[in-house]
C-alpha cells in the first residue's frame, strides 16, 4: 500500500476540473468566434479550414468534458476508498489512476495548445 496526502489529490482534482471549466469556456467563446469569422468567407479552402477548426473545438469541447467527468470519478473513487478503510492509505491502484489522469490532462492540455495556436494563425489570416 502506498501513503499518499489525500488532501492533496484532491487539491490537484479540484485544481484540473477547475482548469477544464475554463477551457470548456475559452473553447465556447473561440468557436463562436470562428462561426463569427465564417460569415463572409466565399473562399472554398477557408470554409474548408472553418469546417476543421469547428470539428476541432467541438471534439476538443467532448475531451475536456469526457477527463472532468472521469477526473470527478476518481475523485468520488478514492473519498469512498479513504470513507470505507477509514485512515489515509490508498489502495495503489488509485494513485496509479491519478497518475494517469495527470498524464491525460497534460496530452490534453498540449493538443488544446495546438488547436488554439491553429485557430489564432488562421483568424490572423483573414482577419
């Protein structure tokens, strides 16, 4: 069994959904943006670069959604883990999930990047 802080798992949880809200936000607002951009534009090859940047934020909007979701469920994972074996060792299995996660939010968090650094080249094109 590996001792772990569970105080501090739980910061780390709250710290990464609480990141993830912002940029569900931020991904909200340059998508509607985009459709903003996408008004005027006759032109075949930036409508078709339009149509991937909008599949861009609409999938990166369903990953940030599908790692808070499974960040919320480790964390109700290991308050229930911590409830039943009442004392503050968790089950290894647990940290080696959160570890997980962490690699997760941090993939995610650099294809976020890329698609936002896409997104700014293209609006400073037709802008």
């Amino acid at each position: 069994m590996v001792t772990t802080d569970i105080a501090q798992l739980s910061r780390e949880c709250n710290a990464w959904r609480e990141t993830l809200r912002s940029y569900r936000d931020e991904f909200g607002q340059l998508k509607n943006r985009l459709q903003h951009l996408a008004g005027n534009q006759t032109n075949r090859d930036v409508l078709l670069e339009i149509e991937h940047l909008d599949n861009q934020f609409h999938i990166q909007l369903i990953n940030i959604h599908d790692l808070k979701q499974a960040i919320k469920l480790h964390q109700r994972k290991f308050d229930t883990e911590m409830a039943e074996i009442n004392n503050r060792n968790l089950n290894e299995d647990t940290t080696t999930d959160h570890e997980r996660l962490y690699n997760d939010y941090q993939q995610l968090e650099s294809t976020l990047s890329e698609v936002k650094q896409e997104f700014s080249h293209f609006a400073n094109h037709i802008e």
